[in-house]
C-alpha cells in the first residue's frame, strides 16, 4: 500500500508542473475591431489620357496621318511647360475595319472599307489650372478620343499617415466602447494589422471630342479623400 501510495503521490507531482504549464500557455481574453480613418487634401497633379485615330484605306496612309496628329500634341504639351517626363505613349493599335453584308444564305461577306490607327498618350499635368487649357489645345490638334482625366497627389504619404493616426484613435475608441458594455476593460494592444485603401474621385471621360470648341475645357479638382482601415487586437482586463 505504501508502494501504491507514493506511486500516486509522484505522479500527481509530476502532473502538477504539466497542468501550470498549460494554464499558462492559454492566450489572454482579447477583442478584435477594425478601425476607419480617412483624411482629404487638394491635388496637385491632374492625370490626363488623349487618343488621336486616324483612319484611311491602306495602313501606312492611317499610320503617316496619326503620327502628323500626334507629333503636333506632343509638341504643344511641350510648349505648355509639361516636362518629357510627364508624357508617356501608353498604346498604339492598327486596325482594320469592315462593313458587313447580310446574304441571303444567312452568311455574311465582309469588305475592307479603311484601317483605322489610334495613339495614346497618357500626360501629368503638374499645374492643375492649366489642366482645361491643355485639353482643349490637344482637342483643338487632333485628339478625337479619350478625354479620361483624374486628379492625384504626387506624393500622399502624409495624408495616409494622418488617416492611420485616426484609425487607430478610432479603434482605441471602438474597443472601449464594447469592453465598457462587456463590463471589462481594454488592456495592451497585441497586434495591429493595416489594410490601408485609398479612395479617389470618380475620373472624368469624353468618349470623342468636337473640335469646334471655341472655350477652355472647365476643370474643377476637388479633394482627394485617403481611407485607411487598421485591424487591432486588444488584451482584456477583467
């Protein structure tokens, strides 16, 4: 009996260690929330996208009249004090179009009727105000497509970071609030997660351009608004 009894008083000895070790290996109670913050600010860049299509009966005739077009924007973006930096060709397409006959057969035969060339060139325009002057110069040359236009900030760094203060503060805010009905409180954070996104306005689009406008293209930039969503978990305090 002794035997057995020590036996039994060794093991729940040793299990004793085991059982602490496993208490103390339970993570702590914890709450999850995401907080939102967002800042604006003014742009200072406006993203321009202009396409000049030419078309004639053979390729090269399409071609030789797109590249007069755009030889001629490309040289009035220059003298408007864009940088060659600020101008990047972004696509050329060939191609050719046909006009379709419906035949009796329920076939259709098709006729090479031109080919049609587009170029297009994407501008970063870094004086906002002369954003309406340069559209309608490059419309009053030859662009005939595009038209897409979007402001932006060159460098946002510090209006992100301004939205992830508020974020934080937010999900600081948001954490006491549901521990506060949950009868705890919040303690040390334990991880932080940034799921930053940014949101910007809506781009403008002119699908074609007349080129009989006489006035500048209105501009009006806005503000550019920087969301940012952090994830937080938060230790709880009974």
């Amino acid at each position: 009996m002794n035997r057995k009894y020590m036996a039994l008083m060794l093991a729940a000895a040793l299990a004793l260690p085991a059982a602490a070790a496993r208490a103390d290996n339970q993570p702590p109670p914890r709450i999850i929330v995401t907080g939102e913050g967002e800042a604006s600010a003014a742009p200072d860049l406006a993203l321009l996208s202009l396409s000049v299509m030419r078309e004639a009966k053979t390729a090269r005739e399409a071609l030789d009249a797109n590249n007069e077009a755009m030889a001629a924007v490309i040289a009035a973006m220059k003298a408007a004090g864009i940088a060659d930096r600020d101008l990047q060709t972004s696509g050329i397409q060939i191609s050719p179009r046909y006009n379709f006959t419906n035949n009796t057969d329920g076939s259709q035969t098709a006729e090479l009727v031109a080919y049609q060339v587009t170029n297009t060139l994407s501008v970063r325009i870094r004086d906002i105000a002369k954003a309406g002057e340069v559209l309608d110069k490059a419309v009053s040359l030859g662009v005939n497509q595009g038209g897409g236009i979007t402001f932006a900030n060159d460098d946002p760094s510090k209006i992100i970071t301004e939205a992830r203060k508020l974020a934080v503060a937010d999900a600081i805010a948001r954490a006491k609030v549901l521990a506060e009905a949950a009868g705890v409180s919040v303690g040390k954070v334990l991880e932080i997660a940034d799921q930053s996104f940014v949101g910007q306005p809506m781009p403008i689009q002119a699908k074609s351009f007349d080129r009989a406008g006489a006035a500048a293209v209105p501009v009006e930039a806005g503000e550019n608004a920087y969301r940012v969503q952090v994830n937080v978990i938060f230790e709880l305090k009974q």
